[in-house]
C-alpha cells in the first residue's frame, strides 16, 4: 500500500504545488492516483488555508476527491485542528459527509474518545503512534487497538542520519501492534530514509508534500504524483522478509 498524503498543516505559502482548494486537491489526488498511490490522506482546509474539522470544509473536500478517485480517502482528526477535546467530538458526530478512515493521534488528548466515535459511525481509525511520545504506550494498553483499521507509525525525527533508527526504535515499541497492519513512514529530511526502511520491510507506507517537499536527489517536487512515482521507482521487498537486526516487519 502507498498511500499519499496531499498538503498536511503546512503553511500555505510554503510551496506552490501545495492543494489547498478542494478543486485542487482532487485534482492533486487524481493525478497521484494514476502514478501509483492507492490510498488519500488530505487535510481539509478552511478558505485562509487552516486546517478544519467543520462539516462545512469537510463535505466539499471530501465530495470532490471522490468526484475524481475510487481508492480510500482519508482525513486527519489532528488537534492543532481543534483543540479543545469536547469540541473536537462535537465537529466528528457533526460531519454529514463521512471520510472512508481518519487518522487519531494517540498521545494527543482525547484521542480514544474521538477513535471510539469515529469506530461507532463506521469510520476507520488509522492510530497515529509518533515517536517521541507517549502514544505506543497508550496504544499498547487500549481496548480500541483490535478495532483500528491499522497503525500509523509516524518518524517525527527529520534528521536523514537518524531517522531509520528512530523508526527502528519506534516499530519495537509498538510491538505487536494488536494485530493491526502497520504503515511506516517520516517527515521532511527523514522522509525517504524511513519510506525507503519501510519498503525492505514490506510495510505499507506513504508519501506526499505533507511529509516532504523534496524528492529523493533533493530537487523540489513540482507535484504529489512526482513524489509517489519516485517513491514507487524505489526497490522493496516482500513483508515476509526481514533486515537482519531489524524488529518492526509484519
């Protein structure tokens, strides 16, 4: 699985291939799409280019990428969205337009909260686990885990020297993952060191200018198709196999 992952809570002005209109991010999704993804992530954005969890963003965002793609589509739940855990329910049991799976990210509070609600208006979960917090722990101890569409295992750790072992660090203490499937992928310069780790690994992974705004020889990617066609020029192998030393595939 690859997965792409079209503008994430970048700042507007930070590159201009970034979708931010739902227009553009259909039609940033389709393209991404015909290069090789076969799942979305998008953060629906306000008209000044926020991130938002209204019904209001979220219909018209979700009803034009689905205007121009069949695969999954998926929304993030993020609290720099809403902070306020009450209010952040309130918006989830308001949406009129439901997404196929959003992401929860597990250390953030009221996490299980909005996972529960999401899993009871048939939504799928995708639990975010980042290193550097404490969200495998919590993971690891919640009745939810077995009910989660998959992990989400996110290398916050942008450093390139460093971040295949913090991904390495991160899978060991998600452990087994309550049997879930787990994605694996980083964030700007860790971006490809981690998705290339999570290729040998046979893990699925994604891709996108939420995680980088580069591409692997460190050229400006004009585009989410450009980054996922680089990404699937990548070699991998199957997920029956195993780096010596290495812990995390499954």
């Amino acid at each position: 699985m690859l997965q792409v992952c079209l503008n994430g809570s970048r700042a507007v002005a930070g590159s201009a291939a970034l979708p931010v209109s739902p227009q553009a991010m259909a039609r940033s999704a389709a393209e991404a799409v015909a290069a090789g993804a076969t799942d979305v992530h998008v953060h629906p954005k306000s008209p000044c280019g926020d991130d938002s969890l209204s019904p209001r963003v979220l219909a018209p965002t979700l009803q034009a990428l689905r205007a121009q793609v069949t695969v999954p589509v998926g929304v993030t739940t993020g609290a720099w969205a809403e902070p306020d855990p009450a209010a952040r329910l309130a918006r989830v049991r308001s949406w009129t337009v439901l997404p196929d799976h959003a992401s929860v990210n597990w250390h953030e509070p009221g996490a299980e909260e909005v996972a529960a609600l999401l899993i009871e208006r048939g939504v799928g979960v995708e639990a975010g686990i980042w290193s550097g917090t404490d969200g495998a722990a919590r993971f690891a101890r919640s009745p939810l885990g077995p009910r989660v569409l998959r992990v989400l295992a996110e290398v916050t750790d942008p450093a390139p020297a460093t971040a295949r072992a913090t991904a390495r660090a991160l899978l060991a203490a998600i452990g087994p993952a309550h049997g879930r499937p787990v994605l694996l992928h980083g964030e700007d310069g860790g971006a490809w060191p981690v998705l290339r780790l999570a290729r040998r690994l046979g893990l699925a992974t994604r891709i996108g200018l939420e995680d980088t705004l580069f591409l692997p020889d460190g050229e400006p990617a004009s585009s989410n198709a450009e980054l996922v066609a680089a990404a699937r020029a990548l070699p991998g192998r199957p997920a029956t196999t195993q780096e010596p030393g290495d812990t995390g595939s499954r």
